[in-house]
C-alpha cells in the first residue's frame, strides 16, 4: 500500500509477502463473481497481487474464492476437495507463464497447488491431527529464522491451509470449528476471517453468534452499503473518533488481562 500511496502502478506495487493478508479479504468476490469463473480469477488475482506480489499469496487467495464460489454453487466440501488442487494450478500456471507486466515473486512455481492437493487429499480424525499434517507440510519451505511451523501462523502453507482444511472438515458445527481455529492464538483474526469466509458460504450465516458482536448495526450498516451505494455511512471523523475508541477499549483490556 505505501508504493500504491507513493503513485506506483498497481502492478509494480504488491511486496514479495507469501502471507495471508490477501485472503483475508476476498472471500466475497466468491459469492459476486460465482458465474463467472474468468472474471473472479482474474479478480481475485489482480486484487491480491496489488498488495502480496507473490504467487503463493494469489494463489491461495484464489483458493479461499474458488471454495466459496464453489459451495455457493453446490458443490459439496469432498466435491471442491477432489478439484481445488487442479483448479489453483491452472492459475497459477496462468500467472507464472504470462503476466509479465506484473511484478511477482514466482520462484515457488506450484507450492501452494501441490500443498492444497497434499493436504486435502488426507484423511483427517480430529482437528489436531489436521494441525501435526499441516505444520510439517509447510516445515520444508519455511523461510530460515521461522521461529515455529505453527498452523496459526500468517503464512500461506500454515495458517492459510489451516483456515481452508477446517472450514472444509468434516464436522456440521461451524461455531466448533471456527472457536479451534481462534483457541490456537498466534495470527487468530486473519486465519479465523479466511475460515469464517468459507464457513459462511457453506453454512449461511445463520449459526453466526451475533449477541457477541461488539458494533453490529455499525458492520450491518457497513455490508449493506457494500451492496446498495444509496445506503449512508457515517463520515470519515466519525469514523476515526470511534475507530480510535474501541482501540483504547482494546488497549485497556489487554492491560487488564496481562495483570
């Protein structure tokens, strides 16, 4: 974001980050893009490149869309395990052979694919299981000085596949899975939003706790406008004021909890 800020093109700006950043934030173009599988492609990949230049974090956030797109669609979760490894590699084929306007680290070739096809491929009987395979599957390809292989880290073959494989695991209890994923610590909010984007999309939102959600007709109010451009939010000092509220609540509370 700061090239983009400093006037960069948005094709010479993304950082060479195979993080999950990027994933973090596209899961709804699954749902507005579901008919249409060579706009969300390119969709999903050019918004993610702009800030992750790096194959790995494109690839993987085309992942999370393609599942999406895929269980709206119908699809069953064995379904879009049977195909998402093929599906990602043709991708990232895509984007490592052409595009060459783009600024993109391309050096892994087909890492995230052949990870996502490792994985999924794999049974699974229990979540901790899920985790022990996950971390050394990624251990290979860590960078040196990784402290830990830990499935909540930010990166792409650790909380990135984490997030994925439990949103896809079999078990009919969306609150369970996404409360594993937020009990593990480490890079909770990003991993757990990557899940619960997939989540929603194979569960509805019905099960979604919404007495514990701090600000919900503020985020209401903000969903609706996504979708409806004549829905009003509130101005840009206002938000602030509040935004900078809640982070000394948050301040305060972890104050609290680490006396």
């Amino acid at each position: 974001m700061g090239k983009l800020a400093k006037g960069n093109q948005p094709e010479l700006s993304g950082s060479s980050s195979a993080g999950i950043g990027a994933a973090m934030r596209v899961a709804p173009l699954g749902a507005v893009y579901r008919d249409n599988p060579a706009v969300l492609a390119t969709a999903v990949m050019e918004a993610s490149l702009i800030t992750h230049g790096h194959i790995s974090a494109a690839a993987f956030a085309y992942a999370v869309v393609y599942t999406v797109a895929a269980l709206i669609g119908g699809q069953t979760p064995q379904e879009i395990k049977d195909s998402l490894g093929s599906a990602v590699a043709s991708v990232e084929t895509e984007w490592l052979e052409n595009h060459l306007d783009w600024t993109i680290e391309r050096s892994v070739g087909h890492l995230v694919s052949q990870s996502i096809a490792k994985i999924l491929a794999q049974k699974w009987n229990n979540c901790e299981q899920l985790r022990q395979q996950i971390s050394q599957t990624a251990k290979p390809h860590l960078a040196k000085g990784f402290t830990k292989a830990h499935p909540n880290q930010g990166f792409v073959l650790l909380g990135g596949l984490h997030a994925l494989a439990m949103a896809l695991f079999p078990q009919d209890d969306p609150e369970f899975l996404l409360a594993e994923i937020i009990r593990q610590g480490y890079d909770t909010d990003t991993v757990a939003a990557i899940c619960g984007g997939i989540l929603g999309a194979r569960f509805g939102t019905n099960w979604i706790p919404l007495e514990r959600l701090q600000e919900r007709e503020r985020l209401e109010n903000y969903a609706a406008a996504l979708v409806d451009f004549n829905v009003a939010v509130e101005d840009i000092e206002t938000f602030l004021a509040r935004e900078a509220e809640l982070s000394q609540q948050e301040a305060n509370y972890q104050k609290k909890v680490m006396a």
